[in-house]
C-alpha cells in the first residue's frame, strides 16, 4: 500500500495541463485537487440519482472517481489533443500500463480489483462509470467556471454543446447530470453578461 501511497503525492504537484495550455499559471489546479472535485461531484450526482429511484452501487461510484486519473502519476496529465498524434488507442495501452504499475504496489489481489474499475470506467461499461465520467465534466465545468469567475477568459472550447453532451445515460440519471451541466451554463452566462456590463 505504501508504493500506491507515494505515488499518489504526485498528483497533489501535478498541474491540469489544459489549464497551463491556456495561460493559468502554475498552481492553478492540480490533478489531485481535481479528482477530489470528481468524487464530490460524483457523490452529489449519485446521491440525487438514487432520491430519484436510480438503482446504483454509491460505493462503486467514489471508488471509480478516486481512480480515475491515478495513471497520471506515470504518464502525466495527457491533454486531449495527444490522441490526435498518438491515437486513442495507444494512449488509452499507455494509461492502462501505467494504471497496473502502480497498482503492482497494492498486492495482487487489489490490484486486479482496482484494474477492473480503471476498466469500467476507461469503456463506461456501468452507469457508475458514466456517471463518473459526467462528474469529470462537470468538475471541469466548475473549474473553468470558478477561474472565468476571477477574471480568466479563453475557455470556451469547454462550453461548447456541454448541455448536448451524452454520457449514455438514461431516464432520471440522465435528468439529474442535464440539469447539474444546464446550471452550470446559466451561472457562466450570467458571469459573462456582468463582465459584459462593465
């Protein structure tokens, strides 16, 4: 456990590298700071999800959100566009590689737990590992929110077709994140129509 735990320091130093990208500097968020944002967003989701009926493992959710970047301690925080040169493909081996290193440290028997979460969540397999996936966007939704909010500009391409983006969910689980991604539109427009007044 101890080698997992070490690790893990990384990610508390590890910049967001869409943020740095675009300007921020240094500090701005690290991966830890948003995998944290994940779980809460996560938690939050699925604890409305099951008020409105939706049968789901809660457990299951937090675990998937508490790992869902932990292969950053090897590969870094990849930005999106490294598919474009390297293929969805290759990246998603690469992350599954570095996935099962650091796990090597959790002993056999939670490793091969913890790589089948890095499984369900890297194909959606599950509605919990859609519903992590939602709460990535919306933490990053947040985030670029909170930063515009301060006065960042330039984030945009985070915002564009957010409301239409699907998760494969369904019936009240699809509900509750449209309306979670919807709020956090209307609370930029209003940010930007202030800044707009100024």
């Amino acid at each position: 456990m101890l080698s997992v735990l070490l690790e893990l320091q990384r990610l508390k130093r590890l910049d967001r590298t869409g943020w740095v990208l675009r300007g921020l500097p240094p500090g701005a968020e690290s991966v830890a700071a948003h995998s944290y944002g994940v779980a809460l967003a996560a938690m939050m989701l699925a604890d409305e999800c099951a008020a409105r009926g939706v049968g789901l493992d809660a457990e299951r959710v937090l675990r998937l959100a508490l790992l869902h970047d932990l292969q950053e301690t090897r590969t870094g925080d990849m930005p999106r566009t490294v598919a474009d040169y390297y293929g969805r493909e290759a990246r998603k081996a690469a992350e599954r590689a570095a996935f099962d290193d650091v796990m090597r440290g959790a002993g056999d028997l939670h490793a091969a737990r913890y790589g089948e979460l890095h499984e369900d969540y890297e194909e959606r397999a599950s509605l919990e590992a859609r519903l992590v996936k939602a709460a990535d966007v919306v933490d990053l939704l947040a985030q670029a929110r909170a930063f515009e909010r301060a006065g960042a500009r330039g984030f945009d391409e985070f915002w564009e077709g957010a409301e239409g983006r699907d998760f494969g969910l369904e019936g009240a689980s699809r509900e509750v994140v449209r309306e979670v991604v919807s709020s956090l539109v209307r609370a930029r427009a209003e940010i930007n129509s202030v800044a707009g007044r100024q």
